[in-house]
C-alpha cells in the first residue's frame, strides 16, 4: 500500500466537500497541535440529519483526503452516526499506509465534526 | 576529493538505504549523525572504563574521572573559553538555557525585562517566559525584517535599565541567518545586562570563539555536532557564574553538607547536580577531536558551498520559496523553502519516499512562522558529511514533488 494512496491524491486534488455552508446550523474549528494545520467544518441540518456539510482550512494532503471522505460518509446520514465514527472508518476509506506520525492528520477532521455536531468525542 | 566524500565514509549510517534508494540525510540542524570514531570512543568507555565519576577510590572510577574531565578540557580548548571552570555539562542546549534562566530568573523584580528575537527556537523564549510570569517580568522581541535579519536598530530602542538579559541565537536554524552576537553583546553590556547565546546550530558549523564573541553565557548541544544525544554544553563567564547561585541542587555540587544548609562546590562541579551523561562527555570529546582535525574553517566552507548550491538548485523550480538570507555568507547550513500548494509535512514524506530526510513544520520556531505567515516549511540541512550529489538529488525529487501529489 503506498504512503498516499489514490485516494488521498485524487481528494487532495479534486475535494468534492471543500468550501463553506450558507448559514450553518453547526460549526467547528480545531488544530493540530503537532503541526499547527487548521480544519474548519460547517453543516446544515434538517430532520435530525446532516443535509449539507463543507470543510475548510490549511492543511496537508492526508487531514485534507480525510475531511472529504468524512463529510462524504455523512451526507445525509443522522446526526447520531458521528459519535459511531472512528479513525479507522476514515483509514478504510483512505486506503493508505498511514504512519503513527501522521494518524493526528487523519483523526484531526473527526475530532472537529463530532465537535461541531456537538457528539461525544470518542478516543 | 571533497571535504563531504572524505568524511562520509566514516559515518556508517550513510551507508543504509531508506524505501530502496540510498539513503541522503539533509536534517542535521535537528541531530547530525555520528563517526566511526564517536561510536568507538562511547564503546571503548563502556567497554573499559565506566563508574560514576568524582570520589571514586577505585581504579574505574578514577579512569572515568579522568576521561570526564579531559572532555571538559577539549571542550574549552575547542570554543576558546579562558577557563575549564567556565565549561558547565549540561543534557544539551535547552537545560543550559533553563538553567540560567531559572539562576537568573529568581533575581528578576517586577518590570525587569528580558530581549529576546522573534526567530528564536521555543528552548530560547519558553524558559524565559516561565522566568518572567513568575517574577512579573516582561518579554520583549527584537523584529526580524527583510531576508531574514534581526532590525538592530529596533534592538538599540528595546534596551533600557530594565534589560536584564538578552537572549539570541547565533545562528537561526530555519532561516539561517548569523546573527551579530559580538555587536549585540556590546550594546547589551553597555545597557547593564547579560548575554545569553543559543549557539546550537552555530557550533557545529562555524568557528566559535566564546571569549572573542563577548557572550556571558553560550550554550551547545553535543549530538548536533557528531558527538551523542544526551550531553551539552552551558558557557558560562567566570565573573558572572562565580556570583550566581546554582539552579539545581543534589549531589556532586556541593562541598558540605547538613541538614539545613549547604555549602556550594566550586565551579563548574556546582552547576552540576547528580550524575553527569560521563559516556556523552566522552562521545563529544571525540566528535570535538574529529571536527577539530578537519577544522572549522574549512567545516564552514565545505557548508556554505553546499549551502550556495541548494539555493541556486531550489531558488528556479517553479513554485519554490526560499526564506531566509539570499547570501550563503550570511548564513549557517540551512536552507527552508516551501512548494506552492503542497503542506511542508507532506512534502517531506513524499521526499522520504525517495530516501531524502528532510525536517518539516514549525521547527520549534512558530513566533517566526506567525512573521512569516505560514504554519511551516521544508527544511534542509548540511554536515560535514554532505556532498554536490546530495544537494542534486535533493532538488531533482524537490522539482518532481508536485507530480507526486
């Protein structure tokens, strides 16, 4: 498996979720504290569900490819579903040989959604 | 043949290779590797000669005693300090600059203030920041403009009765600017405050003559210059150090003790409590030996050529920003760049791919990022051992990076 699979080049270079919601219900912002990166999640709800949902910030490729398959995973997804997401949820989807120094980088976007949604942060 | 393919045989790490391709180590600013010479001295001591050092009345005790203090002594030849009594072993350079920080910082009184610079490394402003919130002391920052120079006249306006200390970098170890310490001394003398110099990226490099320079205290980490992690050194100028009180106490720095109060041991054994690192004092003896018969001219000019290089690689490849002096004269064996639209992290993992170690982030050193306005960058950095072929193939895989994302 490589460092940065295809799907970390692929989300890197073309985010489907990257941007800002018009009128948030929900947001979060949280760093990282080995390297200072920046996630910003915002949503929308409607019905208990998560209707919209964008991320922004400065970041690198893997914490990038992970908010993007994160907020794909919870599209229209209840709210309640954050809270049963972990980081190896998200490094399925990545499909990448992530090293123990870079797992923060993966984690970090999950940290910031359950945040915004206002979950209980699970380890 | 070149200085850096003359001595890499010598370091038998360089000889591995990192993900399938020979290995090019570019981050000796974090820790340099180490020579054959080194490893055997650390060897031979554990091998022959270890026990605690200082009132041993046996044989090992005795041989380690010696080899301990003969360290002190190369040491003090090495960066031109007047006494062995101003050679103080530390674990590296962030405790010798806790030290004189916390030894200095019980003196500080409400209001005094304490000069520091905005590209210092976190090991020279936290201490200091620790020292001032407990005394109602002050921090002040001397600016960083242009390429990447200290605003010495921003400097002359910060000093005042109140400066207490100033404390600065030799050399950066992100932009790799040399500072002017000797100036700086100067003008901090004539304002009535001590000089503290974080010579970590500097003595590794250039040649350093503490007395010459003016500083009252400069401090060094071993294992940046060839010798082993765990051993530093703390200068410290006899007049000022034979007044100040010691920041730690424990065994082996005093002379007598009682039950409520002791009496200190003479310099440099006061400011050095416990259990000295005796095999690191040994491995920096012999990383001292090694750099010595090169000689630290030529050290330099072997850097600074590589330094040259790097920057007329790095500086044409589109996307590519360099920080830091233009000059290689006016700078130590750093070179920090980043590519446009790729996170210095992963940069460094596209480079480790390609058996290249680079640093990457802050570099320990976020007041300066915050100035620069940027969370980080790549970071390369030249030891003796580097060659011309190392730079080239650093900026080859650097011009290659953007299609590896």
């Amino acid at each position: 498996m490589a460092l940065y699979s295809d799907v970390i080049r692929d989300r890197f270079r073309k985010p489907r979720f990257r941007g800002a919601v018009e009128q948030p219900d929900v947001s979060a912002e949280d760093v990282n504290p080995l390297c200072g990166d920046r996630v910003r999640i915002q949503g929308r709800l409607a019905g208990g569900r998560v209707a919209e949902a964008r991320w922004s910030g400065d970041c690198c490729a893997i914490s990038a490819a992970s908010a993007d398959v994160l907020l794909e995973m919870m599209e229209g997804q209840p709210v309640s579903r954050a809270a049963q997401l972990t980081t190896a949820s998200l490094l399925e989807r990545l499909d990448s040989d992530i090293r123990p120094s870079r797992m923060k980088c993966v984690a970090l976007p999950l940290t910031v959604l359950q945040a915004a949604l206002g979950s209980e942060v699970r380890g | 043949m070149s200085l850096g393919e003359k001595t890499r045989r010598d370091f038998p790490i360089l000889s591995r290779t990192v993900n399938g391709h020979p290995l090019v180590f570019l981050d000796s600013a974090a820790s340099s590797q180490k020579p054959i010479q080194v490893i055997e001295a650390v060897e031979h001591y554990y091998r022959t000669s270890h026990a605690n050092v200082h009132r041993a009345l046996h044989t090992l005790g005795e041989e380690a005693t010696e080899r301990y203090e003969a360290a002190r002594d190369a040491v003090r030849a090495f960066i031109g300090a007047a006494s062995r009594e101003e050679v103080i072993f530390t674990r590296g350079t962030t405790e010798g600059i806790n030290l004189v920080a916390q030894a200095i910082g019980r003196t500080l009184r409400p209001g005094d203030e304490i000069v520091v610079t905005e590209m210092e490394h976190h090991s020279n402003l936290i201490p200091w920041q620790m020292a001032c919130r407990d005394r109602g002391a002050v921090i002040r920052a001397i600016p960083v403009v242009g390429e990447g120079y200290l605003d010495l006249d921003g400097y002359a306006r910060l000093l005042s009765p109140r400066t207490r200390v100033v404390a600065v970098a030799h050399v950066s170890n992100v932009l790799g600017t040399i500072n002017p310490v000797a100036r700086i001394a100067e003008e901090a003398h004539r304002a009535g405050a001590v000089v503290l110099v974080d010579g970590a990226q500097a003595v590794p490099h250039l040649p350093v003559e503490v007395a010459a320079l003016g500083a009252d205290f400069y401090t060094f980490s071993g294992h940046k210059m060839l010798g082993p992690t765990g051993i530093g050194v703390l200068y410290g100028r006899r007049e000022i150090i034979e007044r100040l009180e010691p920041a730690w106490g424990g065994g082996e720095m005093i002379k007598e003790v009682w039950i409520d109060r002791a009496q200190w041991n003479d310099l440099p054994w006061r400011f050095e409590p416990g259990t000295p690192p005796i095999a690191g004092a040994v491995g920096l003896h012999a990383a001292v030996d090694y750099l010595g018969k090169l000689g630290m001219g030529q050290v330099m000019a072997h850097e600074q050529a590589l330094t040259a290089a790097a920057l007329e690689a790095l500086a044409p490849i589109p996307g590519v920003t360099l920080y830091g002096p233009r000059n290689p004269e006016m700078k130590g064996a750093v070179v920090a760049f980043n590519v446009d639209g790729l996170h210095p992290h992963d940069g460094a993992a596209l480079l480790d791919q390609r058996g290249i170690a680079v640093r990457a982030g802050h570099h320990c050193a976020q007041p300066l990022m915050k100035r620069l306005g940027i969370v980080g960058t790549l970071r390369a950095s030249f030891s003796v051992y580097n060659t011309a072929e190392d730079v080239a193939r650093l900026a080859e895989a650097v011009a290659a990076l953007r299609g590896d994302l």
